[in-house]
C-alpha cells in the first residue's frame, strides 16, 4: 500500500511544482442521496473521511483536506464512483 500510496503523491508533482490534492465527493454520493454508506471513510487510511451526523438523513462525508494524501484508496471502493482526485495547486 506504500508503494500505491508514493505513486499516487507523485502525480501531484508537475515541472518541479509541489502540489496540493484535492479530494472531491460529487453529489452522486449515497449518503447525500439518503442512502447509508460510509464505504469510503473505513477506506481511508489517514482518517481524512469522516461523517457528520445530520438530523433527518445518514450521515454526510465531510473530507479533511490537510490529512487527505491522494492515496486514492476511497476511490474504487465508492459503489457509484462519486469521488475524484484533483491537481490544485499550492
């Protein structure tokens, strides 16, 4: 998972210029469709996923930027494909 985890780091690097990943979740979301799943937070090795509790519905994913690091494991596990990892720069 290491190796996985330096390749994907490396995509952020362009022409000598560190960049910052962004994580997005689109509203294609289960859990923003009012459907329980939290399968991209338990994927989430750095914790950088979490779930706020909301009154009426699931919890909704709410991403940490400052801990995400683009290691892309929450995206295949997303039964709808709503996240995507983003180049922005610094």
């Amino acid at each position: 998972m290491a190796a996985h985890a330096a390749h994907s780091r490396r995509w952020f690097l362009s022409a000598g210029t560190a960049r910052t990943p962004g994580l997005t979740i689109s509203d294609a979301c289960l859990a923003r469709a009012g459907v329980v799943c939290q399968a991209c937070g338990d994927a989430c090795p750095e914790r950088a996923i979490r779930f706020a509790l909301r009154r009426g519905g699931p919890p909704l994913p709410d991403v940490d930027q400052d801990r995400c690091t683009a290691c892309g494991a929450c995206v295949p596990v997303c039964p709808v494909g709503a996240i995507s990892l983003s180049e922005n720069a610094q």
